[in-house]
C-alpha cells in the first residue's frame, strides 16, 4: 500500500456517475471532478520550520471534502488515487 510523507494524505475518489438525473450520458470531459473521496492513507504530519511536528487532522477511513484543483492523481495496483496536503482538506464529512 502506498505510505505517504508528511503531511500528505493518500484519497479514494468517489465515483462520478456518467449520466444525469434525465438520463443523458455525459461525455468524459463535460463532467466535474468529483470533490469527495475516502481517506485510505495519511503522512505522519507536518514538521514546521522551527522543527515541530502538527500530528494529522484526519485519519484513514474519514470521509472528506477537498479542493476542485487539489492534488496529484495517482495510480496504484489498478487503482485509482488523489494524493494531497491536508491543508488541501476542506472538511470531514460525518
């Protein structure tokens, strides 16, 4: 499983559906990147410059909430990933 650094938090992407409410199928390139995801993977935390460390917010299995452009899409084993710094975390969905 893929491990990461700092503070850096590893996201399943929720699936986006292909067609709308009516029934219409949506080309790839007209759908809005989907802005939830399931944490599967956190850093240990950021270290500031003077040398402390801030212990993570969220914790693998949280639902989250991120930015529209946040992140690095990834690829691991056949799956697809969002990495991105937790200060890119809008909020934990309850």
């Amino acid at each position: 499983m893929l491990k990461p650094l700092g503070d850096r938090v590893v996201v399943s992407v929720a699936e986006q559906s292909e067609k709308t409410v009516g029934g219409i199928v949506l080309a790839a390139n007209t759908q809005e990147k989907p802005l939830t995801g399931k944490v599967v993977a956190t850093g240990t935390g950021l270290v500031t410059d003077s040398g402390q460390k801030l212990d993570m917010t969220v914790k693998e299995g949280n639902q989250v909430l991120f930015d529209k452009f946040a992140g690095q899409e990834l690829t691991y084993d056949g799956q697809s990933y969002l990495a991105l710094h937790e200060k890119d975390i809008i909020a934990i969905v309850d």
